[in-house]
C-alpha cells in the first residue's frame, strides 16, 4: 500500500475542513485552550476513519460506479481499508478522552457511532443527508464540549446545515441531477451564509461569510446552469473546500477575528491538494 493509496482511501484533503469545526465549537462554548488541538486532532482520526469506512461498506457499489477508487482498483484490500478505519476510529476516541476528558470522550463516542451508521446504513438510504449533517453537527459539539454546550449549538446547526447541502449534492455526483437540487442547496448555502455573518460581530465575519457564499455558491451556479456529474463532482469538492470559510466566520462573530482569519485560510489549501487527490 503506497501513501497515495492511503490518502485517496482517507480523502487525506478533505482533513483540512475538520479543525475548524473543533475550534468554532470550543470558541463559542467558551472552552478554547491548548487542549483544543487534541480534540481537533481526534475529529481529523475520526474523519479519515470515516472515509475509510465508507470505501469498505461501498467497495461493490464503487466496482461499478468508481473503478478507479482504491479498493475497486486493487490498490488496497478490503480488510486492510477496514483495518485503517478501525485503528483511525479508535486512535480518535483515545485522543478525544486524552485531550478533554470523560465528556470529550462520551461525545467522540457518540460521534464515531454516527459515522459507521451512516457508511453501513444510512448512506444509501433517504437518511443520508441527515445522517452526514448529524455527524459534522456532533464534531463541533465535541470541540465544544468541555463549555457550555448550549452555546455552540449555533454553530453545530450552521455547519450541518452546510453539511446536509454538500450531502445532498454528493448523491447525484455519479448520475447528475435536475436543476431544483441546486436551487435548493443555492437557497440553503444564502441561509446558512447570512446566519454566520451575524449582526454584531463587525466586518470579518460578513467578510468571511460572503466568501464561503461565493465559492460554494459559485460551483452550485454551474450545477444550475448544466447539472451533469462532472459539475456536481465539482460543487461537492467546492463545498467540502469552503468549508473553513464558513468556519472562520463563526469563529470570529463568535470574538475571534484573527483565529477565524486563521481557520479560514484552509480553504484555498484545501482547494489546491483537491487538485492532486480528490476530497470526494
């Protein structure tokens, strides 16, 4: 098994969207510390775990509709795609209960179910969406996870939101999709876009938030105009890549300017390494 192998199976991109979601929770919940990388570093764990998972439970699927994914390939073995999501799965929940403790770990816990559900159950099913938005919407809860809870519900349900749209998008990647999907993901990315920019929380976050709006909104525009696969692939990877700026902009309406600034440079890294493995 080469490194490439490995980073396509884990989608090793698509990891530069998961610290931002730790960091918006834990800077609403008021717990941001320097135990906060670890917490962010378990939800990177769990992601990669996640994706990896997700390639065993569709190997049969991916054999007729991606060939060229790792496992279909005969790049990687099943057993050694689902070994790297079990030992991913679990280096998480031992960072997680590492870094914050029992309500850290409960929440990882309740996260890493979310993610197996959804790769041998959910995916394939009506749920999908939902199952996806629940497990991005529980990461930041676990960053928020050693404050008040309550608190970073705000941002829990925007990067859901995100989450469920990208999501939805995803399921036409392969046989394309009619023009009221874009709409709607159109009209939710507005919504989710308009609530981080916030009222008071001065111009980086509107900043921030348009440009989250713009280049996911963008790539969603082309779906509209023709919505064939290869657009929607497109709009899938601008959606998992624009990301950190959605998180940026929670993070500084939440009072972290320069963290949200920060956060949200992952977004044109993330664009760039797309270029060379594929985040979808």
């Amino acid at each position: 098994m080469r490194l490439r192998d490995l980073a396509q199976l884990v989608r090793a991109p698509a990891a530069l969207s998961v610290p931002g979601d730790a960091v918006a929770g834990a800077v609403a919940a008021g717990s941001l510390s320097a135990r906060t990388a670890g917490v962010a570093a378990a939800s990177v764990c769990l992601y990669w775990g996640g994706m990896a998972a997700n390639d065993w439970a569709d190997r049969e699927l991916d054999a007729k509709e991606r060939p060229e994914r790792p496992i279909p390939s005969g790049r990687i073995s099943p057993n050694t795609a689902l070994a790297v999501a079990g030992g991913l799965t679990a280096a998480g929940l031992v960072l997680a209960g590492a870094s914050g403790g029992r309500r850290t770990l409960a929440t990882a816990a309740l996260l890493a179910g979310a993610i197996w559900t959804y790769d041998v159950k959910w995916k394939n099913s009506p749920a999908g969406p939902a199952g996806m938005a629940l497990c991005r919407g529980l990461d930041v809860l676990m960053g928020g996870s050693g404050g008040d809870l309550r608190r970073a519900a705000r941002p829990a349900l925007a990067v859901a939101a995100h989450t469920y749209a990208v999501t939805a998008l995803s399921r036409r990647e392969v046989s394309g999709a009619d023009r009221t999907l874009p709409a709607l993901t159109l009209g939710a990315t507005a919504a989710v876009a308009t609530q981080a920019a916030g009222r008071s929380g001065g111009p980086l976050p509107v900043l921030l938030a348009a440009w989250y709006a713009v280049r996911f909104g963008r790539a969603q525009r082309e779906v509209l105009r023709q919505p064939d696969a290869p657009r929607v692939r497109a709009a899938v990877g601008a959606g998992i890549t624009s990301l950190p700026a959605l998180q940026g902009a929670l993070i500084a309406r939440d009072g972290r300017p320069l963290l949200g600034a920060a956060i949200a440079t992952a977004a044109p890294a993330g664009a760039k390494l797309a270029r060379k493995v594929s985040p979808t």
